[in-house]
C-alpha cells in the first residue's frame, strides 16, 4: 500500500478597508495587521485541497495477514506495521514471539460462525454445518447455538492460542455474521434469538478471560449489540469493503462499492465510533482513487486501515 505525504494549504483572506485610510488610527490598523498574520498563520478558514496527498500514517498502520502461514513466515513482512492482525493457529510458537519481540500488537483469528474444512477438527464438528460459505468453497457456516461450539470456540480455542503465544493482545473474530445469516434463511430464521445468544455467550467467554476482540464485520449483529447497549463486549470492529468491492474471488478483481452500500457503511462506522468502539477498516483494491478516498475517509475519523491486492490476504509483495 502506499504511503503519501499530505500538503496543507494555508488560505489568507485580505482584510479590506475603506475609501478613507485616513480614519482609521495607527493602533486599529495595527490590531488588524496582527489578526491578519495569526489568520493565517492559524489557517482558520483553509480546507484541505482535495487533490492533496494523504499524510503518512506509518505511526498508526495496521496490517491483516491471514494468508500467511508458518511456511511463508518472514518477519520482515510486518515491517511497519504497529498492529497486525495473525492466524496463531498457523503459525509456530517461535515465529509469534518474533512478532512480539519486534514490538507489534497481535491479534490472532478466531473463526467463530463458521468452520473450514482445512481445520484439523472438522471432522469432529461437521455434524453442525449449516450452509456452504458463499465464494468459499471450503467453508460452512455452522451451528454456534450447540454448547459443544460454544465451549469449542469459546474456551478451547482461546486456550490453544495463549498456549502458542501467551503475549497475545486480543481476538479477531470472524463470521459473527451468522446472525445476518440466519436472519436471511428461512429455514433458520426461527433460531435468531438462539444464534445471538449463543454469539453473546461467546463473547463473554472471552471476556472472563480478560481477551480483548476485534469483530470482523457482523454489522447487523453489532449493530444490535449497540442498541442494547452491550458494546462493552467488543474493543472494535474491522469493517471490509467500505470503498471496495471483490468482483472475483479467485482472480482478485476489484471494484468500487456502490454509493448507497458505502453510505450505509459509513453511518454504521460512524454509530460505533460515538459508542466509543475502535473501527478498522479491509479494504481490496489496487486502484489509487479508490485508495485515496479511503486514507482521506480514514484520516478524518481517526480509523485505522488495511488495503490488501489479495483476497487472500497474503503477504502484500507476492
């Protein structure tokens, strides 16, 4: 992703003055003269040009890195990149405390909605898929209102991961998105109350043991959680394809997000931002407009951002 460096443009507005010079005193012009420069100096009615660069957030920048595995491991990847977003499941022991020792924040997947048939307990919890993953083929939705997934999910897992990496600063949960799922299907959507239940529980699994969690979409259901005022489940929220949109999943090609999705986007963004929830956002795409409105967007609201070439979120070089 590239980093650009921002130009300010400092706007003067000339005061102008009647016909008559003569009667104003030397004191009130010299007021005037002083507002003049701190005017400009403050640049109190200058906006930023919209064809400017963005400046560069290398302080702030955050890195999603779930296609690399410990084959393709090399530290040198993260470089720049305060937080970064890891599946510890797929990575040594070793290689976690490398990314510690580096100084980043790690944040370790955690699939919750849904399973992969890659997982080495697949076979111990293919009794509870539900649906094929649409443009994942590899993948199944699955029944989180069994305790046997909740337990699984909610306490295992956890505990595998900080066995691997005891430094782990938190969770990135994806497929909460179940809700939505469930909420869609006719055949599930009597299981609604049951499914958002089960996700809460979850949540608070994690909670107990002190594991911040970042949500990976989920919007109708974290959406719920604000309304009923449970945000405190959640440290924030890693919102995809605001700006962007995947058009083919296996050649990486990208669009533009439709105006009226985007707005929807940006008003959800915005409701977690005043409830007081950190907001990421994925985004897929190698045009550079699409890239400067998403810095610019980013830059504004204080959010933090990943744009990834690969929908596989692999390293950004291959």
């Amino acid at each position: 992703m590239m980093k650009r460096k921002h130009k300010f443009r400092v706007c003067a507005e000339i005061c102008r003055f009647g016909k008559d010079r003569k009667r104003f005193s030397a004191g009130l012009a010299a007021t005037l003269l002083l507002w003049w420069i701190l005017f400009c100096v403050t640049g109190c009615s200058g906006g930023k040009d919209e064809d400017t660069e963005v400046p560069d957030t290398s302080k702030e920048s955050y890195g999603v890195f779930l296609g690399i595995d410990s084959k393709s491991f090399d530290i040198n990847i993260f470089d720049g990149y305060d937080t970064v977003v890891v599946d510890a499941q797929e990575l040594r022991e070793d290689q976690l405390a490398q990314l510690h020792a580096k100084g980043h924040t790690v944040y370790s997947y955690l699939n919750v909605g849904s399973i992969e048939m890659s997982r080495d307990y697949f076979e111990d919890y293919k009794d509870l898929c539900l649906d094929k993953y649409e443009n994942w083929p590899e993948e199944y939705w699955i029944d989180v209102t069994q305790k046997r997934w909740q337990e699984f999910t909610g306490v295992y897992l956890p505990q595998v991961i900080l066995s691997k990496d005891p430094k782990v600063d938190g969770l990135f949960l994806d497929n909460l998105d179940i809700y939505y799922h469930v909420m869609n299907k006719r055949k599930y959507r009597s299981m609604k109350e049951d499914i958002y239940a089960s996700l809460i529980s979850i949540l608070e699994s994690y909670e107990e043991e002190d594991l911040p969690v970042l949500v990976n979409g989920a919007d109708t259901f974290v959406s719920r959680l604000l309304e009923e005022e449970r945000e405190d489940l959640i440290r924030g929220v890693n919102q995809e394809t605001v700006f962007s949109k995947i058009l083919d999943y296996e050649k990486d090609r990208f669009g533009e997000q439709p105006e009226k999705e985007n707005e929807y986007y940006t008003d959800y963004l915005k409701d977690c931002k005043k409830a007081g929830i950190e907001v990421y956002l994925l985004e897929y795409t190698t045009d550079e407009d699409v890239e400067r409105k998403i810095s610019r967007y980013c830059e504004k609201n204080g959010f933090r951002y990943y744009i990834s070439s690969h929908v596989n979120l692999i390293s950004p070089d291959d």
